[in-house]
C-alpha cells in the first residue's frame, strides 16, 4: 500500500480540477479511486480537511441540516461532472 505525503495529494487534487480525474491519475500514477476519494474528502471538508495527514478533520459537531447540505453539494458537484463530461462528448460528436 503506498503512502503518500499531504503536499502530493493537495497537488493531486489541484491537478484534478484542471485536467480531470483520469489524466491526473494517469500522469501521477495514483489509482483513479484513490484520487477521487482524496476529492470527495476535499468537497466534504474543504480547506480544513488534513488530506492524507492522519489527522482528524478539523470541524466541531455538526448539525443535521450541515451534513444535510455537505451531501446535497456532494451529489450536485458530481451531477455537474456528468454533465461536462456530456458536453465534452456531444461536442466532439459535433465537430465531424
């Protein structure tokens, strides 16, 4: 099982975001899974999360209606993914 340092996986998480998740993983060679895990830690627990540090995240208790929302902003950005990445495919489709 590799370890990696916190740097390395914000990084990875930066990378994401402006090539994808698959290139990023590919040109890192880190698992696709793993990087998405790291991202789906990132959007659960934004800045204040200690990605990969070992550490416990640094949020208080929540509320019911925070997790609530924590998963309604999981659900959409991922609604938004598939929708780029629709857009993506409809367009090269286009361009024949």
């Amino acid at each position: 099982m590799n370890r990696y340092d916190k740097a390395f996986k914000e990084e990875a998480v930066r990378l994401s975001d402006e090539i994808g998740s698959k290139k990023a993983a590919e040109q890192l060679g880190v698992s696709y899974y793993t990087l998405q895990e790291w991202r789906k830690r990132r959007t659960l627990h934004g800045d204040g999360a200690h990605i990969g540090s070992g550490h416990a995240y640094a949020s208080a208790d929540k509320t019911a209606r925070e997790i609530e929302l924590e998963k309604e902003i999981v659900e959409l950005r991922r609604a938004n993914e598939i929708l780029k990445d629709a857009l993506g495919f409809f367009a090269k489709d286009r361009k024949r």
